[in-house]
C-alpha cells in the first residue's frame, strides 16, 4: 500500500499543477465603462445695468480740432503712382536678346509650353555658362527667373520699365540684361 500511495502522490501533484494558472495570474480585469458626459450646471447670468451714451468731455490742456474753413488752404497728400502690374506670361514669351557684360549678346526662347509650374527656355548661341544651360523661366510677380536642370536658378532679372529686364547671373554674379 506505502508504494501505490507513493506512485499516485507525485501523479496527484503533477495534474494539479497542469489544472490552471488562474491562480497565478491576479484578478481578472473588469470591463470598462465609459462615463456618460454631463450637461453643464446652469450658471447664473451676471447682473447688468442699462447702457446710456453720452458725449465724453473734452480732454484738459489740449484744444479741439476745427474742421477748415472756406478759402482755408490745405496741404494736398503726395500720391505714390502704383507699382505696375507683372507682366503676363504671354507678354514675357517671345524670343529675347540676351547681353551678358562679360561674354557678350546671345538670343532665348521664352515659350508658353508648360513644365509642371515653369515654362521652356531655349538658349541660342549663349557663351556664358549661366545662360547655355538654361532649360526653363518662371515669373515670380514681377520677378522673371531664368533656370537651369535640376531647378536651379541662373539668372534673376527684374523689370527696368522700359520693356527691358536686368538682373544677375546668381554663380557669376554677372550683369545680365535682357530686351526684346
């Protein structure tokens, strides 16, 4: 009998160990329920007086300001004349003469045809390394930008008034001088 009651004890213990781990695990978690929001406390308004409107008196130590009257001379306010609109795109296309002042003139092709948001250039006969890899323009306002592959720019030129642009090559810093 000490040998059954030996063999059944560690068979007991081990089926008792596989049963659960529940024991070992803590408390369950209980499910969470969200909170029902709540309407606001009614709050009591503040109190108010009537509102009245009377003409403020006037400040000590300063005098009033009288309108002028006939025959009253008054300075006139100098106008500024307005900045002129920036040229429309189809009013920069066009074939243009291109001066650089250190490898002198060459021509560009500014088109309509688009590139994303840029437009074509197409230089011709261009000695200044700034303007032969010129592939595209862009107005910025009245700002017209000349630029290479990749996006970079190569020239800026800006309106003289004239019809005519200038500006510089942005590497060389050269005068570039642009004219239809």
């Amino acid at each position: 009998m000490k040998t059954a009651t030996v063999a059944i004890l560690p068979l007991a213990l081990a089926l008792a160990a596989c049963e659960s781990t529940s024991r070992f695990d803590g408390p369950r978690p209980q499910p969470v329920v969200a909170a029902q929001p709540r309407a606001p406390e009614p709050v009591m308004a503040a109190p108010t007086s009537p509102v009245s409107s009377e003409p403020l008196p006037p400040v000590t130590g300063e005098s009033q300001v009288t309108p002028p009257g006939p025959g009253t001379q008054v300075a006139a306010v100098p106008t500024t004349p307005a900045a002129p609109p920036p040229p429309s795109n189809r009013g920069v296309a066009g074939v243009w003469k291109i001066s650089d002042a250190a490898r002198g003139n060459c021509s560009i092709s500014l088109t309509q045809q688009n590139l994303l948001d840029l437009y074509r250039a197409t230089p011709s006969g261009c000695q200044a390394s700034s303007l032969a890899k010129v592939n595209a323009w862009q107005q910025r306002g009245q700002e017209i930008v000349l630029l290479e592959s990749g996006g970079r720019t190569a020239v800026r030129l800006f309106p003289k008034g004239d019809g005519t642009y200038e500006g510089q090559a942005t590497t060389s810093g050269a005068v570039i001088r642009m004219a239809k």
